[in-house]
C-alpha cells in the first residue's frame, strides 16, 4: 500500500510582537504570537477587556499598527469613556483613521437563533475595515455576548471556530475576550473555547485573607515558550502593570565597590563598610534602634550628596522628620535640597503588588542610591506568607538591577528578641543582617547589637554594646560575657561583665 505524502508548506518561524502592557513581555518571552489568535478569559471585574484595550491602544501608538475594536457588549462610546481616565485618547485614533470602533452591541437585543443565522455579517464588517485601514490586530469583545444568540452549543463552537479561522486567514493578530464562571474552575464557559485559539490568558481577580489579588497567567501559547505561573498585577493609572515576581532570575551584576553605613564603628564590623548592590535586614524589638539605624544610613547618603528614598509604613512623614531631629539629622533640610524622598502609607492601604509598583514608581522617578524601608514586617499585614515572600523578591531584584543599597527593618515579637516571621521569609534573600537585642545587666536594660551575615566579606561576629544618645548612635566594646545575647536570654549569675 503506498502513501501519499501531504504537501505542506514550508513554515515560517513564529514571531512576536510586542504588547506594550508593562511586564508582559517579560512573562510571556517577547508578547503575543503575530497572526494568532489569543484569547483573554476571567470572571466578571478580572480586568478582560483592559487588558485587550491597553494592547490595542498601545499597539497603536507605540508599534504604529492600526487595529479594529469590535464590540459586542458595551457601546462604543462607553468604551471611549472607560479608557479616558488612563489618558488613553480612542477619539484621536479614530480621527486619524488608526482605529475603528465596529458596535455589535445591538445584536442580542434583537437577534434570535435561527438555522441558517452565523456570523458572515460582522466577518465581512471586520474584512472591510482591516482591508480599508491595512490593520495588523483586531480586538473583540467579548464571545460571552455570543452565548446570548446562540443557545445551541454545536452552532456556537462552529461559529467561533469559522470566526478564528477567517481571523486567521485575514493575517492579523487577533484578541478576544470571553467571561468566565469560576476563578479556579474550567477554563471557559462552554469547554470548547479555548480550543479554537492559539494562545490562552486567564486573569484572576479573587479575595485572598480580604485582600483583592490579581493575577494573570499565560494558560497556553501553542509552539512556543513561555512561563506557565501565575503573576500578580495591579491596575494603575497608566494601566495594567505585571509583577513578574516568580521570574525573578539571579542575574543581576555584583559590585565590590564599599560605602559607609555612616557610623565608623559599623564599617569596622562590617569589614570595611557595605557593598554598593547590599541588602541590608536590621532585626530588633520595639525601641531597639531600628529607624535611628535607618536614619543614620540614609543621612551618611545626603551627606556625600547623593539621593535617598525613605519608606515609612509605621509613622507619619512628621514623626519621622521629627525623630530624626532629635538625634541631629535635619530631614526637612535634605528634602528641600532634593536629596532625601519620604513617603509614609499605612500597609493595608493597597495589597502588596499595589505597594511594590509604587516602589518601582517613586524608584524611576527619584532615582536614589540607596533606600530605607521602615519597617518592612508590617508590610505582612498587607498579604498572606507567599505574597510577601514574592514582595520581597521582586523588592530585592529591583534594587539588585539598580545597584541600590537597601536597608530593610524587621521587628521582632518580643523585647528579648526571638523568632521573628518576616526575618524566617527574608533572611536568606538579605546580604547582611544586624541584629539588635537588649540585654539586662543589674536590673537594667542595655543594647546590644551583632553582625549575623555579610556576605562576600569577612566580618566581627562579637556582640557590642549598643547606646543612644541626642547626637545618634555609638557602638561600643563587645560585650565579655553574654553567652546568650543572640537569643536574647540574660547569662546566667554575674552582670554580663567579667
């Protein structure tokens, strides 16, 4: 028996095209597959049709491709309206004959099922407009409008497939958009949908520990690579902006260059000062010397001119300015020379990826050398343990990539120290790690601090004496006889001094 031998056309290698939507491109290996057809699927409020307006819109205006917008639920002029507060301006396209808005919206107030009704009317509509405007990519939305003139299945799965096929043949890169019933459930409504496309996107918006949490994943993307995880994003006022938290990579260059930490005798246990790429993690109870370590840090920064940006999500800018002043340090002054940026927020304000892009914000737009945050466990509040594991990732890249050193504060449970859950969670991400701890000599309280780790550098692993005063902070001697200061545990007999 012979076989014929199909013939197949030499295939050309896939290529992407870039979406614009921040952090996309990143999770998805160069964006969307050009001349494919990618559907966006999520629960009613999961941010569908955002998404596929902010890649037609900045498809538009930053890769110069013209694109139709087809809608099959909300009106055009709704449309415009709901992208307007972005700055997104759709009129100005559409005057400049890049865009075209075709309204199916009408349709399923009028449109019953019948045995010979598809959807050649709106393919040919489409057709037109992308032959008249030379469009590269058409939106649609959504399918889920579809399921009102189409009761029966079968009629639905073969309209949506001769639909993506005359996409297809049309050579444009094509988005649609289709609601789904549950956030962990089947991927689609009818089972079929994401079947007919070539890429699939799930977003995800769900209440986590009564934090809203979004996230995006690439579910599918046929014949080719791409990450598989969730991301978190949040949706900001110039769009949506991915967190691509989990594809973090250690690649990130590594400096030796040393800088003050601003006291001598803390350079000295450091073996020499910090590293310019450091990521330092000062652990201690309440009123151990946490924010005047911060502070004596980032005024060492002003002092040799250069700029620093101080988080604050326990106290007020004031409190912090006025703490500052009571050992010296002139805050308000290096704000007005433009070399010191406070920003104070309450930690359930926004949930964790909110709070990391307004980092990265105030990052690009301040453009510091080093950076205090105060105190970083009480961002905890804000997400559950995995959120904040990943917070903290994307945190630490960021300062990686900028070579930006970070001083991250923790607070411990208890005056004696002790276990502490954010120091278990970022410990091992952290270059170098303070420790503050009181010890109690003849019915008093001293401080006490240590130097844990310090990566790449040999460093005094003796715990010092640690005092405060009006004009900061001194390091003294190492304490002689504390055999249990790390775990905050008085000595046992004797005042701690041989």
């Amino acid at each position: 028996m012979s076989h014929a031998t199909p013939d197949i056309a030499p295939t050309e290698p896939l290529r992407r095209i870039p979406t614009g939507v921040r952090g996309f491109e990143h999770i998805s290996l160069g964006g969307l597959d050009q001349g494919r057809t990618t559907l966006v699927v999520g629960t009613s409020g999961s941010g569908k049709t955002l998404f596929a307006t902010e890649v037609l819109y900045r498809t538009i205006v930053e890769q110069g491709r013209n694109a139709v917008f087809v809608t099959f639920e909300e009106r055009p002029g709704d449309v415009v309206r709901n992208v307007h507060r972005l700055g997104w301006d759709l009129p100005a396209l559409l005057r400049d004959g890049r865009l075209v808005i075709l309204d199916a919206s009408m349709d399923r107030a009028f449109v019953e099922e019948a045995g010979d009704y598809d959807l050649s009317g709106i393919v040919s509509q489409v057709g037109h407009a992308v032959a008249e405007l030379g469009a590269e990519l058409v939106v649609i939305d959504s399918l889920g409008a579809l399921f009102y003139q189409f009761q029966n299945p079968a009629i639905l799965r073969r309209e949506i497939a001769r639909l993506c096929d005359n996409l297809r043949e049309m050579r444009v890169t094509s988005l649609l958009t289709a609601e789904r019933l549950e956030e962990y459930g089947p991927i689609s409504r009818f089972g079929f949908e994401e079947f007919v496309s070539d890429c699939c996107i799930v977003l995800r918006h769900q209440l986590v520990e009564e934090k809203v949490r979004r996230t995006i994943q690439i579910y599918k993307l046929r014949g080719d690579r791409h990450y598989k995880d969730e991301f978190p994003f949040t949706i900001e006022r110039e769009g949506i902006c991915i967190l691509p938290l989990a594809a973090a990579e250690l690649t990130q260059a590594s400096s030796t260059d040393r800088i003050s930490f601003g006291s001598p005798a803390l350079d000295e246990m450091a073996g020499g000062g910090l590293f310019q790429d450091s990521v330092i993690l000062v652990s201690g109870p309440t009123g151990s010397g946490k924010t005047l370590l911060g502070t004596t840090f980032a005024s060492e920064a002003c002092r040799r001119g250069e700029r620093v940006l101080l988080l604050g999500y326990e106290e007020s800018r004031p409190q912090l300015a006025r703490n500052a002043l009571s050992w010296g340090v002139d805050f308000e002054e290096w704000e007005r020379q433009g070399l010191l940026r406070m920003v104070c927020q309450y930690p359930e304000a926004q949930g964790l990826e909110g709070h990391l892009y307004a980092i990265q914000r105030e990052v690009d737009r301040f453009l510091p050398r080093r950076l205090v945050v105060d105190s970083v466990s009480a961002l905890e509040r804000a997400g559950n343990v995995r959120n904040f594991r990943e917070f903290v990732i994307g945190l630490t890249s960021l300062v990686k990539r900028r070579e930006m050193c970070s001083l991250l504060t923790s607070s411990s449970p208890r005056l004696s120290g002790g276990d502490s859950i954010t120091d278990a969670h970022i410990s091992t991400i952290t270059d170098a790690i303070l420790l503050l701890r009181y010890v109690e000599r003849n019915g008093a309280l001293d401080r006490g601090v240590m130097m844990i780790k310090m990566r790449g550098s040999q460093h005094d692993k003796r715990f010092h004496e640690f005092t405060i005063d009006g004009s900061g902070l001194h390091i003294g001697e190492p304490f002689p006889y504390v055999p249990n200061g790390l775990l905050g545990v008085p000595s046992a007999g004797g005042d701690g001094r041989e």
